[in-house]
C-alpha cells in the first residue's frame, strides 16, 4: 500500500510539472501606430487568455494549432495558463537594444505575481522608431537557458510591419547577438513552432511554442545571474532587516528631523544576485510615494516632504518577506513662520511696555505742569485795595 501510495504521489507531481506552463510576452513599442486604442485591447486580451478568462471582443482567431490555446478561445475550458512557480517575462522591442529591458520573475503566488509584473512592467509609452524582433525573439532562448526552462509560449504583440532586419538601415550585432541568431530556430538548439494568431484591425498576437534543445549551443549572457537556489533547511531561511530607519509602526512611527531618508536593511542568507525594490509612500492624506527597483545594494536614499510614510523592502527574483517601518518626518520648515511669529509678539510686547512708559511719562509730566501751575498761583499776592472811606 506505502508503495501504491508512493507511485500516485510520483505520478501527481509529474503532472502537475507538465502542466506547469511558462510565458514569454514581447510587446512592440515601435511609435508606427501611433496610441491606436487596439495596442490596449491586446494588453487586455493577452492578460486574460493566460488567466483562463479568453473573451473575443472582435478578435478573430487565425490558424490556432495549439490544444491548450484552442481550448481556452473557445471557452471549452477556463484554465489559467500559469500555475505555481510558472516563469513569465515581458520583454519590450522595438529599437535594437530595446530587448535588453526585460523582467522576468517566477509566478510563486499564483496568481498575484503575474498580475504585479503585468501591471507594472506591461509597456506603456510606444515611441521607439524601429522594429528589431528577431533578436527579441532569440533573446528569449538565451533567457529560458539560463533560468532552466526547457519550453515556453511566446506570445508576440505587434502591428506586422516588418522587422529591421528586413531594410538596409539594421545596426551591428555583438558576438553575443550573432551566436543568438544563429541558434535560434535551429533544430539542434530552439525550435519554434507557429501555433496561431489572434488578430484584429491588422494588429497581431501571434502565438508560438518553443523547445530548447538539451545541452544545446545557445549562449548566455554573463551578466545575467541564474535562478537562486532556495535552501532545504529552517537555517537557511532567508529575511530581510530593516536597519534605518528606525523600527515604527502606524499611529506609533519614528520621528524623523530630516528631509533626506536613507534606507538601509541586510537580507540574511539571501543569494548573490538578488535585486530588491523599495517603496515610500505616504498615508493619512498625503499623496507622495516613490519606488526603486532593480536594487543590488542594501541602501538607497529619498528625499521626502514633511508628513507620514511607510517604507518597504522587498525581493524581485527570490521568495523573502517583504518588511516594512513606519516614520513621521518633520523637517521644521515651518521655522521661519515661528520666528515671525515670535518676532510679532516680542514686538507686540515691546509696544506695550513703551506704550505704557510713555503713557506714564504723560501722566507725569502732566502732573509736574499741574504742580508748577499750583505753585506760580500761590506766590502771587493777593492785590491791595487802597479805598479810602469816607
């Protein structure tokens, strides 16, 4: 029965990785559409085929070979695409380094993280004047290798007008960019099959699946650091520490003279490469806030108005929770306004004592006239008569 029981359990897990789907999503920011309300609807529809929730609102499935994909256009199943710890990236393109601009993350808590990267790092300015999506495309190979995914989906948002590689004016790829090129869409390397499009006014979700080949020669980039490796034991555990500013809490925050807030914290047991993003923002009415992203130090400084805030450091690419500490800054710019303000009542205090000196030198010196009028009457004599009777 124990082993009965053992192989049902091999047998669940292995399905649950198969079914565990990872997402390449490549947006075209080329400005050649200008802000045409259909770069929207295809945000919007792209994010709701991975969570299962597919409506057509006028986009016209086209050659659509793949089942997963097939079921969920025609609402024959409601599945998310993703599940727990599915990898997914946004990798804008457009101007040819443009690619290099990507974020990528692994869906720990399922759905959320996928909905935070969505949201967040979605493109929304679509201003760049080219269009290089053959190095993009072969990016991701390079990216999956490195982070040890053997297939994806790749779904690829643009308006079809072409790629620079098709004109004279293409710039000169690196030797990293070369060797991309060369092994993508090579049988002993990726494999890339077309499963279909979505399209609507000639605007384009083209679906793809792709397979990288085993010990295959597609190269990696140093500069970007493999998935950390999360340790087995309590001992391990990783935590960050906020060390400045000082711990507080909302309703009982730490009081801060300055308007320069500097941010410190240490994450035990964390693995090198880790990235962390730090987010200020202010409460009880205020509006402030400010985020830092993509951090490999443990420090980073804001500057920030008189008022509330809470401060939070988190882990991009590895599962640490995040911590946080309130504060209450008060710069004192409100100084000059005491000091004119103290200066009015000492000069409202001085008027008062010269005001009643000076009304007292009056009543003095009236009281010296009056004495000196008193004294000249009493020394005149009073006038003689010299009527003589008769």
């Amino acid at each position: 029965m124990k082993l009965l029981l053992t192989i049902l359990f091999c047998i669940s897990c292995s399905m649950i990785s198969l079914s565990q789907e990872n997402i390449f999503i490549l947006v075209d920011i080329s400005a050649s559409r200008g802000n045409d309300p259909v770069k929207s609807e295809a945000k919007q529809q792209v994010f709701n085929l991975i969570l299962g929730q597919y409506s057509a609102n006028g986009w016209i499935p086209f050659h659509i070979i793949d089942k997963e994909i097939q079921d969920l256009v025609n609402s024959t199943t409601k599945k998310s695409l993703i599940s727990q710890n599915s990898w997914v990236c946004i990798l804008p393109f457009g101007n040819k380094d443009t690619y290099k601009r990507f974020t990528i993350i692994q869906n720990k808590n399922n759905p959320t993280d996928f909905q935070n990267l969505f949201n967040q790092n979605y493109p929304s300015a679509f201003s760049d004047q080219y269009t290089y999506i053959q190095i993009a495309e072969a990016f991701t190979a390079s990216l999956a290798k490195t982070y040890n995914i053997n297939e994806y989906y790749m779904f690829i948002i643009t308006d079809g007008l072409g790629d620079q590689d098709d004109t004279n004016s293409k710039n000169t790829y690196d030797t990293f960019e070369q060797n991309l090129l060369l092994e993508w869409n090579n049988a002993s390397s990726s494999i890339v099959k077309n499963i279909g499009s979505l399209i609507k006014s000639k605007y384009f979700i083209n679906l793809r699946r792709v397979t990288n080949v085993k010990n295959s020669q597609i190269p990696t980039n140093p500069n970007i650091q493999p998935p950390p490796v999360v340790g087995d034991t309590i001992s391990q555990y990783a935590s960050i520490k906020i060390l400045t500013p000082p711990e507080g809490r909302k309703n009982k925050e730490a009081e801060l003279k300055t308007d320069n807030i500097n941010v410190n914290w240490t994450c035990t047991n964390c693995p090198p490469g880790i990235k962390f993003t730090v987010m200020i923002s202010e409460y009880d009415g205020g509006k402030f806030r400010d985020k830092r992203s993509d951090l490999t130090a443990t420090t980073t400084t804001f500057k920030v108005p008189d008022g509330k805030f809470r401060i939070t450091v988190s882990a991009q690419n590895f599962t640490v929770d995040p911590k946080s500490t309130c504060i209450q800054v008060s710069t004192g710019n409100y100084a000059f306004l005491l000091f004119i303000l103290l200066l009015a009542i000492a000069g409202g205090i001085g008027y008062k004592v010269w005001n009643d000196r000076r009304k007292k030198n009056s009543t003095k010196s009236t009281n010296v006239k009056a004495n000196e009028i008193f004294s000249s009457n009493s020394s005149i004599s009073p006038q003689s008569t010299n009527s003589k009777h008769y």
